[in-house]
C-alpha cells in the first residue's frame, strides 16, 4: 500500500515511519522540514520506500495537488503544532491554523484523492479537566479541553468524525504521554518528554531533580507506531474513536531508579524545591482506558518500563547520544 504521512519529520511521525517502512510499504512523508538524517540513514536499510515532499498543510491548494498526485490509499494525518502553556497565546492563530485549518485541508485533499483510509491522531488533551476529575478515561469520558491545542486537537478530530459520518472510513487516535526514539527539539512543539530530557541530562552529567514521582500511563513510541499500523492494516471498518495508552502506570521516579539499574550513571532525586525536569503541568492526568484498543483494534502495547528502557538506550547510543554508564562515571 502507498501510505501518505503528514507530519512524518516529528517524534510521532518518524516512529509511524519507521513502523511502515519496517513492513515494506511504499510511505510519503510530508512536512515543513526534512526527515532527520539519522532516521534517513536507518529508513534506507528497511524494506519500504520512503519518498518526501516539502508542505504546510495549512496551504490548501499544495494539499489537494499533493494528494492527487501521489494518490495514497491510506492517510496519516500527524503534523500539528503543539506549544507549551508559555508560548500559548502568542501561537494561537497558527494553532487553529495547523491543528484544525490542516487537518480541514488533509481531509477534503484524501476525500477528493480516494484515499481507502484516514487515520488522524488526536490526543489525550482532549480530555483537559476531565483527566483529573475521572479514575480512568475512556473515549465516552466527557472531553473537556483546556489548552488552545487541546481545544484544537477536539475540534479537529470532532471534524473528522463528522466525515466518518458522511461516508469516510476513517478513525481519529487520542494518543497519551509518549517517550522514546527520534523525539526530538523541534520550534513547534514545547512538550518534549521528561524520558528525553533525563537522558539529554545523564548526557551531560548534570543532576537530575524532579517535581514530582509523575506517574502516568507513558507509551513508548514504537508502540505508538505500531498502533498506528495497525489501525491502518486494520480488516473492516475501523473504530471511530481510540485510546493509544499503554494500560499500564510507572512513574518518572520508576524510569530513573530503572536506568539506574540497567547501568547508567544517573545522579537523581526528587526535589520539588529545585526541580529541573518540566513534566509541563502541575498534575498528572488520568491513565487512558486501553479496553477499546485491545478489544475492538486488537492491539496491545509491547513495550513496559525495562523492556523501553533497553530499547531506547540501544537506539540513544546508536545515534550517538552517548549516555553515560556508570562504570564510566
Ligand atoms: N508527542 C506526544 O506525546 C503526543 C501526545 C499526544 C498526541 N500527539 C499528536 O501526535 C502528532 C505528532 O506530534 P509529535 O509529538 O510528533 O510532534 P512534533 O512536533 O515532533 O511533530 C510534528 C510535525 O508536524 C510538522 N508540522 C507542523 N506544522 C506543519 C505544517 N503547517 N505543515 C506541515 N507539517 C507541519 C512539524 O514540522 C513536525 O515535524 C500530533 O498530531 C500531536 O498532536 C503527540
């Protein structure tokens, strides 16, 4: 199948790329920005074919002539910006413009081209207050969005629901808390992982203070990726609405006292007081319901705590964020 992935150069992109690509799909990634040459350089050993092509889906008229050129039969629709609470207000115009404006545009742009199947990821900030008010959340917990991204990630996924409605097969994923390989600073997304900024700090032997234990239903990436395949790969209709959680909870405090274990020299503690890791919020929401992911796509997360931690060394190290161990210190 020929796969057309917006948003391919970012975190989530690169792991839905990596997925794809691994299974010998033809895959066009397209965004503002290239594909990191190290993901270049690790996609060209996979069995696909990666093309990549130059747009902003906020430009209507390069989004329809995309898409009719290339004709994909499946869509992935990952490009979006996403601040920090910070740079919020200043952003927001570009983030109606992006997150609903694109996702407008990417979708008339499939419909028109015949795409078989529209995959659109959404995210657990749709939940906003709820995740506090609410043990679990399942995709009939009542949305209630805070930020202007959650607000917009609602309102982009509500939108491509309605086209469900009207006749598209279509699914809208509300991915959790990610972490783990190809993440990386990017200007249009202040969020990046606690798990990230850890390993960036043993990098470079600075202490380690967290604010909190942060424990949270965290997914690995590459199940993210996987997840994704597997809704595209998905036999028959697709479920409108999916939680990406791990169904599982650690802590942060869980990953520092596991990297420790595995080896790597970490000089951690946590300490509200003079905290240095941004966990990007006061509290931790609720974990994700898991039940619509396992019974209705028929997909369970691979990865826990250990296993990722392995993982995402083995791939830190190969792409030279060289992570100190501790028989190094
Ligand atoms: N990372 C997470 O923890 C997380 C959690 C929930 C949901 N999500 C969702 O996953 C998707 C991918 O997020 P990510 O974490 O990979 O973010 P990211 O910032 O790493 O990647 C987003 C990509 O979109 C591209 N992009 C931004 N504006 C664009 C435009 N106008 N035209 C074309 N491309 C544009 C960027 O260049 C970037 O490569 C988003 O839809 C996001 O809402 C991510």
């Amino acid at each position: 199948m020929t796969v057309l992935v917006t948003g391919g150069s970012g975190f989530v992109g690169l792991n839905v790329l990596e997925a794809l690509l691994t299974g010998g799909e033809t895959v066009i990634s397209c965004d503002l920005g290239p594909v990191p040459g190290p993901a270049l350089e690790t996609f060209g050993s996979l069995s696909g074919t990666l093309h990549e092509e130059t747009l902003d889906v906020r430009d209507r008229a390069a989004v329809l002539a995309l898409l009719a050129r290339f004709r994909p039969s499946k869509v992935v629709h990952a490009a979006a910006i996403s601040p920090a609470a910070e740079a919020e207000l200043e952003a927001a115009g570009n983030i109606v413009a992006v997150n609903i404006g694109g996702t407008v545009n990417i979708l008339d742009a499939a419909y028109s081209a015949g795409a078989d199947r529209i995959v659109i990821l959404s995210s657990a900030a749709v939940y906003g207050r709820a995740g506090f008010r609410f043990p679990i959340l399942t995709e009939e917990t009542p949305a209630e969005p805070t930020s202007i991204y959650g607000i917009s990630k609602f309102a982009a996924e509500q939108i491509a629901l309605r086209y469900r409605d009207l006749g598209c097969d279509l699914a809208a994923l509300r991915l959790g808390s990610i972490f783990g390989p190809w993440e990386h600073v990017t200007s249009v997304r202040g969020t990046i992982s606690p798990m990230w900024q850890i390993l960036e700090f043993a990098k470079q032997g600075r202490p380690i203070r967290l604010p909190r234990p942060g424990r949270r239903d965290w997914i690995y990436g590459r199940d993210v990726g996987a997840a994704v395949v597997a809704t595209l790969d998905f036999p028959g209709r697709v479920p409108a609405l999916v939680n990406i959680g791990a169904g599982s909870q650690w802590s942060v405090a869980d990953f520092c006292s596991q990297m420790s274990e595995v080896g790597v020299a970490l000089d951690w503690a946590i300490d509200p007081a003079e905290a240095n890791i941004d966990y990007h919020g006061p509290r931790d929401r609720a974990p994700l319901s898991t039940v619509a992911l396992r019974e209705f796509l028929d997909f369970s997360p691979r990865f826990d705590i250990r296993s990722a931690i392995v993982d995402y060394l083995a791939w830190a190290e190969a792409k030279c964020r060289q992570v100190p161990r501790q028989d190094q210190a």
